[in-house]
C-alpha cells in the first residue's frame, strides 16, 4: 500500500508549526532568571497582550474571539446556562468562561541572540508588574534606554494539591537593553506578532467544537469529557435547553 504523502505533510507541517510556537514563546525554569521586557513592535503603547483562552473544552486549548472583541458561542452558550438558575450550571459556565492569559515581550539575559520571546503569565503577575510600572520610583521598565532588568524566580509544584509559584523583583538600577546591533535589530523590527503564534479560531470552528464536546461520539470511552452527570437528571435537562437555545437556526 502506496504512502499517504498528504497525511504526511500535514504531519509535518503540525510539527513545524507547534516548534515555532515553542520557540517563540519563554517558560521560566525552576530556580533564578533574568529577563527584560521590551516594547511590543506591534503596538508600542502597551507590551501587555492580553488573550482570553478556554481550557475546558475537551482537550483541545481554544483562544476565544473575546481577544479581538468577538462574539464566542462558548460565551454565549454560558451565559443560557446562568440563566437557568441552577447552581451546578452556573459552576459549569463559570469553568468554561474565557480565562485571561497576559503575554508579553521579553528578552531573556545570556539568550539575547534569541532574539524576543513571549512570557504567558496569570492575574497575579500582571498586577504586580502594572503596579511597580504605576510606581513613579521605578516608572516605564520596558523603556529600551532607561529601562530596568527584572529576575524571574521560578518554583515548581513539589506535589499533590500544591502550585507552581512565580515571585518577581525588579533590578534598581536603570540599563538599556542592548548595545548589539544585531539585537537591537531584532528586538525593534524581527518580533512574532502574538496572533501568528496563537491563531484567532473562527466563530464557526469553536461553535463546532463546543457541539461536539458536548455530544461526544463515545461517551463511554471519555467520560471525563462529559459535561454533566447522567445520575442528574434536571442538570441534563438544562444544559440541553441552553444547548438548544444557542444552536437554533
């Protein structure tokens, strides 16, 4: 039997693409790091992007057109279960609502020839990064010239119920980013957009998506995708009211 060249290039491109990502974006290690922010080449006023993603819909990480100031079907549909009225649903909707992710430029100091890199961190981070920035001591961080190096400490979860923690302290003294042409260059003009690295997904897709997350083909064998309990019978009743409402022609 013949190969199937067109499953394999799409193998290939798959692979390709999800090692682009990899390298475009930066995880800190366990231990001490340091890093610059730099200002983002594609909206200078502000290196903070901030991007809404559902993690709980099947397997599968969604970026929700929330991002772009979209309608998200998934949004919607959440929004039929609230009106339900009941308790469980609206647990259910609050787990499937977007969750916002902030990415921001970076350079990572003794990996400047890799040019600029993307850091994804939660809620607790951003704030405190928007409040030394707010502070007039410390003032605009990300300024190439004037600007100052922040250390990323990093400690992993050691076990069952506990979390990974991130600490962050920015440096006193004041520095430019580089005195490297070949680094300049690549911090002012060879940036990844952050929507080449995460693609906006089509109302339609996620609306697919979402349908079939909520009717899986085999049940039994993903029960952990099943999103209400067949022991519950009103539950059913009213997520399948809010999935009717949502998907009427």
């Amino acid at each position: 039997m013949a190969i199937d060249l067109n499953a394999i290039r799409k193998k290939l491109n798959n692979l390709q693409s999800q090692t682009g990502k990899q390298n475009n974006l930066w995880k800190p290690e366990p231990g001490k790091q340091t890093i610059r922010i730099v200002p983002y080449q594609y909206n200078k006023d502000n290196p903070f992007q901030e991007l809404y993603f559902h993690y709980n819909l099947g397997k599968k990480i969604h970026l929700s057109p929330v991002t772009f100031g979209k309608a998200d079907p998934v949004v919607e549909f959440c929004e039929q279960l609230k009106a339900t009225g009941s308790k469980d649903d609206w647990q259910m909707a609050r787990k499937m609502e977007p969750k916002m992710r902030t990415y921001v430029p970076v350079i990572v100091r003794g990996q400047e020839g890799e040019g600029v890199r993307f850091w994804g961190f939660g809620k607790t981070v951003y704030q405190e990064l928007l409040s030394i920035i707010a502070d007039p001591d410390y003032g605009d961080i990300t300024d190439p010239m004037n600007g100052r190096d922040i250390t990323v400490e990093f400690t992993a979860a050691e076990g069952a119920g506990s979390f990974p923690k991130t600490s962050i302290r920015v440096k006193p003294n004041q520095s430019q980013v580089t005195d490297n042409k070949d680094t300049a260059e690549k911090i002012t003009s060879g940036q990844k957009e952050i929507t080449d690295i995460f693609k906006e997904v089509p109302y339609d897709d996620l609306k697919a998506a979402l349908s079939e997350w909520l009717n899986p083909e085999e049940e039994e064998s993903q029960p952990e995708t099943a999103p209400v309990s067949t022991g519950d019978t009103k539950k059913v009743d009213d997520v399948n009211q809010a999935f009717d409402e949502l998907f009427k022609a």
